[in-house]
C-alpha cells in the first residue's frame, strides 16, 4: 500500500488501509509486549481491563481524535499546525516533535538488542544463564550511571543497523511508509499469534494465563489504578508525539476521522492483551520448570524480554532456536513501526519550515539521532536509558498532551475540531466529546503530573544519585524546550 502524489509539495495516503496500518504502527510496539501484560497483573488482573477500557473511551480514543482532526483540517505537521493557531505557539509544536525524537534514541538502542538477539537466537547463546549474559556479557553493566564504561561493539553495530532501517524507510516520504507498515504491521502480530499458540500448549501454561488474568476486583477501589489505566493508554497509543498529527495531515480531504481512530486504539488494546497471553504462558512454563512461583520470576521491562523470554526459550523441549529467532523478530517489527514514526514528525517539520528535501532532512535527523544513542550503548546504558525514559514518560509526554488540550480546547474553540471530523466521518461525536478534552482529559492528565511529581520528590528514583536525575531527566527536557523556542525564532523559506 503506498501513496500517490498529488503535487510536488504534498503527498497523500492511497489508501485507507495505508493509514490505518501507519497509525495502528506507530502505536504498537515494545511496550504492549514487555509494559501491558505487567501492569496489568500488577493492577488486578482481569479486572484492571475495566479502569483500562474505560480510560480507553474517555482519554486514548478522544485525543487520538483530537490529533487526526488537528493535522487533518490544518494540514502540517506539529509546527505548522501550532503556528497557524497563533505565531506564537508555534515553539509547542517543535517541542511535540523534540519529544519523540528524544524517546526514539534510546528506544533504538532496545531494537539494538533485540536485533542481537534474533542472532543469538540460532545458538542460544545465552546459554544456562541468561541474567548473567544479558547484563554482564552483552551490556557489561556498570555499577551506576556514572561509570560510563567502553562501547558494546554488539550494540554498536545493531544501533548503525536501526538507524539505517529508519533513513531507508522515511527519505522518500509517506509512500515508502505506506509500502511498509502494509508487512511489518500484520507480520508481528501473526508471528504472536503463532507464539502464543507454541505457549499455550506447554505444561504450567494457564497457571501463567490464571496469574495474569485472574481478577482481584478490591484493586478498582485503589486510584493508583485508574492512574496506571490512564497512564498505558496515554503512553501505549503514541498520543501527543506528533505522530498522529503528521500522518493526518497526508489523508486526503474526505477521509474518515472518528472511525479509524477508534480502529487504531481498538487494535492497540487488542494486541496489547494478545501479548499477556504469549508473555504469561511462557512466564507459567518457565515457573514450572524451575520449581518457583511465577512472582520470583521477573516479568518486567528489558528483564522479562532478554532474562525471562530466553530463559524459557532454552527450556522448550524441541524447536527452540526457530521459537527464539520468531519472537525477535516480532518484537524488531512491532518496533520499526513506533521507531520511523517518532521521527517522521520532526523531519517533515524540517522540510515544511525550510524547504529542505526530504532526504536530507531525514539523513541530518538520523545522523544526530545516532550520536545521542551512543551513550546508550555503552556499560552505563541501562541506567541511563531508565532514568531519561522514565522523567521523559512521566513529565514530557504529558505536559505536550496537556498543553494540547489546552490549546486545541481553549485557544482554538474545540467545537470547531469536532465540527471538521462530524463532516468527513461515519461515526459522529457530540458535545460531550469537547467536554472531555477541555475538562476530563486534562484533569487526568494534571493528576498524573502531580503523581510523578509527588513520587520523585519523596523518594529518590530507583536510588540513582540526584546528579544523574538532573542530567538524565531534567537537563533533556529543559533543552528541548530551549531548541523548541529557537527553531521557532529561525525563519522559514
């Protein structure tokens, strides 16, 4: 599925199909396999799916409509569309954009991994112990953050790999995209499919499924879990990283808003709760096998993806290698999605502003996202990766998702946005919609923020020293905002 040319200067989808995979790609990705399935055994089981749908329908679907409506009517991308709301906004939409660009420098780094580990997957070359290969062999971790330790030539060359994927992939623009998201969206999710199989018929299986799932209702009177509800659907669906509002902008000017919006997170969620059965039984399988209970296994992050996963992997009585080298490249294609994505925003914005040519304006931004992964791959570069993700995660996206709500809401007279996509869309929104993003959405999201900031001022993150926060949380988002307000000063041609 690719894309027509309509002029020299703007290019369209072809097809509905073609925006919809891009969409539902952007959102799908590393964390609905690794994030998803532990939050949600963590916050109830089966009954954390009614705080999640209900977070689903009155924050990730509407926003998602926001944005397609956004980049719909005013045609641009993060910037452009800021700056025709007031001249002056326009430094939001470079900061949309800086956002994604930031999260895509370590996000690659974990493609890095991962791309090690489809090729490590022919041998098991993790051998016995998997913890011990993963953290000392492979990433040879160092004791915190700032003992930077060498290069991990593994993660090097599977970094140069990513960013090379990522150049190829966007330098001709949206029709590339729309050629690709066509295999790498439906390739993943067959391949979890075919896992999640391989894991349900192995022994200790639905005791892992009954542990993810099994609902512990007391856990809805907790707001801690509302919170987490609101916080994977805000993060899981790529909202307020300009993603979405630069992929609107390429649909034609009769397309469907509200409907395909509703397609995306509905596919989002569904692949998400896909990934708890093919994490879970496995996770039950390894338990059984090594005599412990599922809850001493870890089953979170990076560990439950390159200790937990491969640790079951080498127990599987037959086949395992093809198992392995099945689920890496699963997760390498769910990532390429998300990776081009968070990048598509910033170089569109670039080649608007200044007229400089798609190649080239992906090639600078790649060549710098490839040197701000570096400090990643070293032996430093797990620690740094969880403390700039973390502040990143919890302060950046929401104060963009916040802002957004108060600009489109407030500053723009939301009812116009929705008026745009009643008149293109199957399905239409009423008032009630506009409440939610004036007044709901953002309460939700100035409650998270409080969250965050409460958390990390009573309690020292993951016990890092505050000079690392400050140089791996709060120095990023202060010099994003600062690049943010420059770029806007520069002028266009």
């Amino acid at each position: 599925m690719g894309l027509v040319i309509i002029s020299e200067k703007k290019e369209h989808w072809d097809s509905r199909f073609a925006f919809i995979m891009a969409a539902v790609g952007s959102a799908v990705g590393l964390g609905n396999v690794w994030r998803f399935p532990f939050v949600c055994y963590k916050n109830g089981g089966g009954a954390f799916l009614i705080p999640y749908f209900v977070a689903l329908f009155t924050a990730g679907i509407p926003l998602m409509i926001l944005e397609f409506s956004v980049g719909h009517m005013l045609r641009g991308p993060p910037p452009e569309c800021f700056k025709k709301i007031g001249k002056k906004l326009e430094w939001i939409g470079w900061w949309t954009t800086l956002i994604p660009f930031i999260v895509a420098s370590y996000y690659v780094v974990v493609m890095a991994w991962c791309f090690s580990y489809m090729i490590y997957s022919v041998d098991l070359r993790w051998g016995a112990d998997a913890g011990n290969f993963f953290l000392n062999t492979f990433l040879g971790a160092t004791t915190g953050p700032f003992v930077i330790g060498g290069f991990r030539i593994p993660v090097l060359l599977g970094l140069l790999a990513i960013w090379t994927s990522i150049f190829l992939i966007l330098y001709k623009g949206v029709k590339r995209i729309g050629k690709v998201v066509a295999i790498t969206v439906p390739l993943p999710t067959i391949l979890l499919i075919i896992l999640t199989v391989r894991g349900l018929t192995l022994p200790g299986a639905m005791q892992g499924v009954s542990y993810y799932l099994t609902p512990d209702f007391s856990k809805l009177l907790h707001g801690d879990v509302w919170l987490a509800a609101y916080a994977q659907v805000f993060f899981s669906l790529s909202l307020a990283q300009g993603i979405l509002i630069t992929y609107a902008s390429f649909l034609k000017k009769k397309s469907d808003i509200t409907n395909n919006a509703f397609i995306a997170s509905l596919a989002d969620a569904g692949t998400s709760f896909l990934a708890g059965f093919t994490v879970f039984s496995v996770v039950g399988y390894l338990a059984l096998s090594k005599g412990v209970g599922i809850e001493n296994l870890g089953i979170a992050g990076p560990y439950l993806t390159f200790i937990t996963y491969p640790t079951a992997i080498s127990l599987l009585p037959f086949a395992a290698s093809v198992f392995g080298i099945m689920f890496y490249i699963a997760l390498l294609t769910f990532g390429i999605d998300s990776a081009f994505s968070m990048i598509e925003p910033i170089t569109v914005g670039i080649n608007t502003k200044w007229r400089i040519s798609k190649t080239k304006s992906t090639a600078i931004i790649c060549m710098l996202g490839f040197f701000a992964s570096l400090i990643f791959t070293t032996g430093s570069g797990l620690h740094w990766l969880d403390i700039v993700d973390h502040f990143i995660a919890n302060f950046g996206l929401v104060l963009v998702g916040l802002t957004e709500c108060i600009v489109f809401g407030y500053l723009y007279k939301v009812y116009r946005l929705r008026e745009h996509a009643n008149a293109v869309s199957d399905i239409r929104i009423g008032r009630w919609w506009d409440i939610l993003i004036r007044f709901i959405v953002p309460v939700v999201l100035i409650t998270l923020l409080i969250a965050s900031l409460f958390e990390n001022l009573t309690t020292t993150y993951m016990g890092y020293p505050a000079w690392a926060i400050i140089a791996g949380g709060v120095i990023p988002l202060l010099v994003i905002l600062i690049i943010s307000i420059i770029l806007m000063q520069k002028r266009g041609k």
